[in-house]
C-alpha cells in the first residue's frame, strides 16, 4: 500500500465532503486513516500458518466464538462478529492459535460475510482435514448505520468433507450452539 498516496486522497476525499482538511482537528487524519488502513487489510499479505500441525488422534476440534472484524466490500463499512470452527483432524491437529490467525487472513480484507466463511472452509480442507464447518455470525453497519436500518444479525455456514452428512452436521452444530439458540439449518 502507498501511504503517502491514501494520505493525498483521504485529504481530497474530506475536502469533498465538505470540510477543511487543514483544520486542526482534521489535519492528521490522512495519516491515521492510512495507518488504520494498513492495519485493517493486512490479510491480503497474511501467508497461511496452517503448516503448523501436531501428530494427534482426535474426532473432533471446535474453536467457538473466534472474534473478527472486517470492511464491507460494497460500502467499505465494519462488520464484525464471531466465527465458529468445528474440524475432522486426519492424525494431525493445527495450533489453535493458527484458526484465529486463519480468521483474521481473510477478515482483514473487503470482503462480504459468506466469502470468508467460504475461504475458511476451503482452505482448512485443503490441508487434509476430514470434515469441516465454519460459522460466521456477523453485525453489519452498512445495514445499521443506512438503508434499511436494522440490526439483524447475519449467519453463514460453511460445511465440507464428512461434515456434509446431515446427521454428522447436526450433532456438530449442537455441540457450537450448546447453550446459544440454535438455527435450524439442516
């Protein structure tokens, strides 16, 4: 990212709102946003870390509730909330702390709620899990803040290998959602 260039239209982009971008409480706003702005989309230069395994025999590993925060692709404003991951190891196991860094990778990018379930998913598999679900249960701005102005919470789902059987899919999700209403989604 140029940040001298993100300096420059940010200041363009305040002038053409209609305010001073040399006023006193605007004048280091380009440099923050552009600082915010490397910050919030680094995913597009995050490598995966998913190469970190441990040789280990389990049925079945849930990491509930990972927190995440993105920018909406079609109005560049916040959504954010929590992802849920529930996998098959095939004898190897990944770094918990690897999932929320596998979170974050495609949250921090523009991106819209159903892709980085989906991208989640897709890659998990492709390191030779079994099975895998990804939830994501996010709150938009872009509706809240405009338009239609509601604050629905939006859930996407995820599910690949094994986890595509409907029986084995529905044990998964009431193991995530024990204690939390559960939609039905099978």
């Amino acid at each position: 990212m140029n940040k001298e260039r993100v300096k420059r239209l940010i200041r363009e982009l305040i002038a053409e709102i209609g305010e001073d971008p040399t006023r006193e409480g605007l004048v280091d706003t380009p440099s923050r946003i552009a600082d915010m702005y490397e910050e919030i989309f680094k995913g597009y230069d995050a490598e995966s870390e998913l190469s970190v395994k441990f040789s280990e025999d389990s049925d079945i590993v849930i990491a509930k509730d990972i927190q995440f925060y993105s920018m909406c692709e079609h109005h560049i404003l916040p959504f954010y909330g929590k992802v849920s991951i529930a996998y098959a190891p095939n004898g190897k196991v990944f770094g918990i702390s690897k999932l929320v860094r596998l979170v974050e990778k495609y949250a921090t990018r523009l991106q819209i709620q159903e892709r980085i379930t989906k991208n989640i998913a897709d890659e998990l598999l492709s390191e030779g899990v079994k099975g895998v679900i990804v939830i994501a249960e996010g709150e938009h701005l872009c509706m809240k803040m405009r338009g239609v102005r509601n604050d629905a919470i939006v859930t996407t789902i995820a599910s690949r290998g094994i986890y595509d059987k409907k029986e084995i899919r529905s044990d998964i999700l009431n193991l995530i959602y024990s204690g939390k209403a559960k939609p039905n989604l099978v």
